[in-house]
C-alpha cells in the first residue's frame, strides 16, 4: 500500500531561509511541493524519507535563490494490485460504491465489481447485495460510513494539469483575418 519512490527534482531555497540548514531547508520545501499531491503515474505523495544526494547549489542572475538537484525517497500511497484494502463507505450512486480510506477518497467499486447479485435502490441511494440462504433471500445493504473490505482491480491516473486556450486559425471566420474586425483594415494599409 506504502512505497518509497526514488525521486530528482531541483529544489528553489529562497534567500531568506539562508540561515537554516540546508538539508532542513530542501526537506520543507520539497514537503511543501509534495504532500497530499497525486504524482502522476506514481501515487499520493505522504511526506518525506531521506534525502540520498545533494548536489552543488548554484544561485543564478536576476534570482536571489539557491537552486539544488535533489535525489530523494518519498513515502506514497500506491497500492497494489489484487491488493485488499479496508476503507468506508463514503457515498452510494449509479456509477458505483464511493470508499474512503480517511486520507484518499478518489475511490470507486463499479456496479460490476460488486457481490453479485446486487442492485441500487434509487430510494435509499444505496447499493444492496441480494444474499441467499436456504431461508431465503436477504437485503444486505451498503450504507454510508460502513467499513468494508476491497480488491485493488486497476488504477487509473487522470491528468488534471490545466490546459492552454485553444489556438484559431488565422483564415476561420471571426478571426482578425476577416474583414471589418480588429485592425486588419488598418494593418494592410
């Protein structure tokens, strides 16, 4: 569930935190950076290990800052698959079981994942499992709050990073090409 990951990465110290020591200064600075974020590909950062190599710190024109390639271990949550984990139920939707584990909550069991038969009881916003025995069937509901157990069957990285405008074409209609629209008239002249 908890690795440790080998990371580089040049850490900026502002010169203002020149009086600390530097291996104190580059392990806030990279906790900043790091905890409570989702690295892509690799997991949700917890904090910091070690620090492996500090190499040279350089100060560059125009920035006041030290700046050190920093090689590193980090502790992340990346669990494994066919791994069981115990989590609760945070809510009940269409779309599956939402779990929490208290500190990641971006997890989902699918409809199709589910101890079968079940089936979403629109009324309740539940999930429910239609459990058999000799007496019968039985309703066994999965309620919010309740803790369970779960198989890690795949994980899926989404990219959040924001994406820029996007670009026209000089000649698409409503563009600055077109006649009588921004200085066009002016510009060829």
């Amino acid at each position: 569930m908890f690795v440790l990951v080998e990371m580089v990465d040049t850490v900026r110290i502002p010169p203002w935190t020149f009086q600390r020591q530097l291996n104190e200064a580059i392990s806030e600075e990279l906790n900043k950076k790091l905890a409570n974020k989702v690295v892509y590909n690799v997991g949700l950062c917890i904090c910091l290990y070690d620090i492996t190599k500090l190499e040279d710190s350089y100060i560059f024109p125009g920035d006041g800052a030290s700046h050190t390639k920093v090689h590193f271990r980090y502790v992340v949550f990346h669990p494994f698959l066919d791994e069981i984990l115990i989590g609760k139920i945070k809510y009940c939707s269409q779309e599956g079981v939402h779990v929490t584990m208290g500190f990641f909550d971006d997890i989902l069991i699918p409809p199709e994942s589910l101890q079968q038969p079940a089936k979403f009881d629109e009324a309740e916003q539940v999930w429910l499992w239609e459990y058999e025995t000799d007496e019968g069937a039985h309703d066994l509901y999965m309620d919010q709050g309740e803790e369970i157990r779960f198989r890690v069957t795949d994980e899926v990285f989404v990219d959040t990073s924001p994406t820029g405008p996007a670009t026209a074409t000089t000649d698409a209609p409503g563009t600055i090409c077109e006649p009588g629209l921004g200085l066009l008239s002016w510009w060829n002249n």
